[in-house]
C-alpha cells in the first residue's frame, strides 16, 4: 500500500462536509436556507459583514487543510443548493462558513 497525502485532506474535506450537514439538519431548513462562503477571517465575514448574530443565529465555521479544500467544499454546498457567493481570490481563505440566512443577515 502507498501513502498518498491527497487522502488526508479528502478526508479532512468529507469530514467538514458531513459537520456542515449535521448542523443544517441540527437547525432545520432546505439548503436554499443556508449562506456559505470562504474567508481568511470567518467570524468577521459572519458577524460584521453578513450581520449573522453570534448567540442567536444558526451558523458554523471551519478551519480547512488549504483554501483550495475551503473552496471545495464550498462548491459542493453549493451544488447542493445553499446560497453563496461568486469564489473569490483570496489565497489565505482557509476557513469555510455557512449561516442559516434570516431577515437581517446580508448576503
């Protein structure tokens, strides 16, 4: 058997996924319902530009291997159906975010 280190961040890729869906099933909703998104500095993307509330809204966060499984996993939310904005550049956006999208949040 060989040791490919692409496996440790698939892994690490699938396991956030599976939190992420854990959690929207955990608050309800379709995945229409949600906002995901990628940034080097998730709660301030969360609290201060989309105007999620830290103690009464439904969100998560997640610090991933690389932005480039952030992105991926943003893709697949997505895919699913979760609102989302266009991916952006930023190299050092690490952190995947999804909040259930309520009337004061922006997206």
């Amino acid at each position: 058997m060989t040791y490919d280190p692409e496996d440790n961040y698939m892994y690490a890729e699938q396991k956030i996924m599976n939190e992420v869906a854990l959690h929207m099933s955990k608050y309800g909703g379709k995945y229409q319902d949600w906002y995901v998104g990628v940034a080097a500095d998730a709660k301030s993307r969360l609290f201060n530009d989309h105007g999620v509330n830290e103690t009464s809204d439904a969100w998560i966060c997640r610090q991933c291997v690389n932005d480039g499984a952030a992105r991926q996993i943003e893709r697949y939310f997505i895919k699913k159906g979760c609102k989302g904005g266009p991916v952006g550049e930023e190299k050092s956006a690490m952190f995947f975010y999804a909040y259930m999208i309520q009337p004061h949040t922006r997206q």
